[in-house]
C-alpha cells in the first residue's frame, strides 16, 4: 500500500513523512524542493519533483499510490489566493479521481464550515468541497490555531519581550501543536480501514486567551512578556512588507478579523477525540526556548 504525500519538506508534511517512514510505509513524496528531504528519506522513498499547481504533474505523480496527504500551501506571490487554491483542489480531486485513490487525508482549517468571510480558510473550504465531489474516503483535519505561529514572533520576544499580532489579548482559540497535527494525520493514513468522508476538528492540549498564552512564556522564558494587539491594518501593511501581494495581504487580514470575532466558534465541539496532548508550556520549552 503506497501513500503520496504532498509538502513533506513542510513543518507538518515532513512530520508525516517521518512517522510513516519510519514504519516502512511505501512513500511517495511530491516536492519541487528534493535537496531539503533527509538523505535516507530520499533514498528510500519515491520523490517526484513539480509543483502542486501543476494538476498534470499532481495526476501523473500519484499513479498508483493507494492514499494521499494532501496539504493547501499558502502562497504570499499569488494576485488571485482564492482562485490560486481552488486550482489546487481541482489538481488534488482529479488525481484522486483518475487515479481512484481511495483514502484522502486532506488538512483543512478550523473554520472552513463557512464558504465565505474566512480569508484563506473560506478557500479551504472550496478544497473540501471538490475533494469531496470525488466520492472517495476522505477526512478533513480542521485544525485550531498553529502554537507554531509564535516563531514569527522570535525578534520581538528578544528585543521587545511583545507578542504583536491581530488578536485580542482575552481571545481564547484552541492552540495546537503541527507535530500533534500530524500525527493524527499519520494514524488515518496507516489505519485505512475506514470508510466515508469524514471531518475531525483538531484542537490541542486546551484554550487559552492570548494573555494566558503571554504567561506561560513568561514563566517558562523567565522574562515578562506581554501580548500587543495591533490593528487590522498593521498586520495588512507587514505582510506587505515582507512581500505578499495585495490580495493575500487582505485575504489573511480577513481571517485573523473573523477569528477574532466574539461570535465566531468552531463548528466541531472540542471533544477527547479532538484533544491532542502537546500544552502550549511543553511546546514553548521544546521549540521556542532554545531559539531564544
């Protein structure tokens, strides 16, 4: 049984890849990156190397694999987000379907119930849409916030001991670890006994306002640190500055503004199933502290 997966030079593809190489699972790895894969990964494994937006290559590529991990990438270049993920999906569903893949694992978004309104989480929502259409077994991963946000945040931690971002400081999102993300992923794509379309949100260790999470790495960090909530059109305008196009800049401003919005909840209910068991203190410790 051969699985494809896409991104595996990402934080969460190459986590999968990992895991399911490890026990020697057939992979079949699609990359436009081969040289940033782990030298017994790429020997081992079956590399194809195009781009995900190329639906030819995406079809020709996965020919015979038996499962596929199929992950949306954000592209800060694109002048069209939303027409530029809805290609992708269409790659992802015709290789599914000319190449009756019968298990889909697809990471989605909390959020991507809502087929507007949601930034790059309503174009999300159009991949689960057509993935869907394919009639395939498929589980959509819907995901809270990633605690792998705060590595952006690395500078103004040193220099400020800030936090910056669009968020109120008592907003509570459901903070999640990708490596928690991908092992989920990782146990559907092994397991392959199930059956139907299937959509499991993903929702970490616990909930935390944007203060707590700024009290936990002043404890764990030992130094204080304090969330900034910066408006709208400054988060637009440094996504501009580090080169996003117009469109991706208002796209993601749209998203962080409905997150934010007290009315604004998840669609699946945070139950034992959703909890994965990475807490924001273990994953400040593991990944955050030694950068600092």
């Amino acid at each position: 049984m051969t699985i494809a997966i896409t991104t595996p030079t990402g934080n969460i593809g190459n986590s999968v890849t990992q895991q399911l190489f490890t026990t020697g699972e057939p992979l079949v790895l699609l990359t436009r990156t081969p040289e940033k894969l782990d030298e017994s990964v790429r020997q081992a494994a079956e590399v194809r190397i195009g781009s995900l937006d190329d639906l030819n290559f995406v079809v020709q590529a996965t020919q015979g694999v038996d499962a596929l991990f199929w992950l949306t990438p954000y592209n800060f270049a694109t002048d069209n987000l939303r027409q530029w993920q809805q290609q992708l999906g269409k790659g992802a569903a015709a290789a599914v379907q000319k190449n009756s893949i019968a298990h889909v694992v697809n990471l989605s978004s909390n959020g991507a119930h809502l087929p507007e309104g949601m930034g790059p989480i309503s174009g999300l929502y159009a991949v689960e849409q057509v993935l869907n259409q394919t009639g395939a077994n498929i589980v959509h991963l819907r995901p809270g916030f990633f605690m792998e946000n705060y590595l952006w945040q690395l500078d103004s931690l040193r220099t400020e001991g800030k936090v910056f971002m669009p968020t109120p400081n008592d907003r509570r999102m459901a903070m999640i670890a990708t490596q928690d993300i991908a092992n989920v992923a990782a146990k559907w794509l092994s397991d392959r006994s199930w059956s139907g379309q299937i959509v499991q949100g993903l929702h970490g260790a616990a909930d935390l306002s944007f203060d707590e999470a700024a009290d936990i790495l002043s404890q764990v960090l030992n130094k204080p640190i304090t969330h900034a909530q910066i408006t709208p059109e400054q988060f637009r305008q440094a996504l501009l500055n580090q080169g996003a196009t117009a469109d991706v800049a208002n796209q993601y401003s749209e998203m962080w503004q409905a997150l934010s919005h007290q009315d604004y909840a998840p669609a699946e209910p945070r139950t034992e199933a959703t909890t994965t068991p990475t807490t924001f203190a273990n994953f400040v410790r593991d990944r955050l502290l030694s950068l600092l």
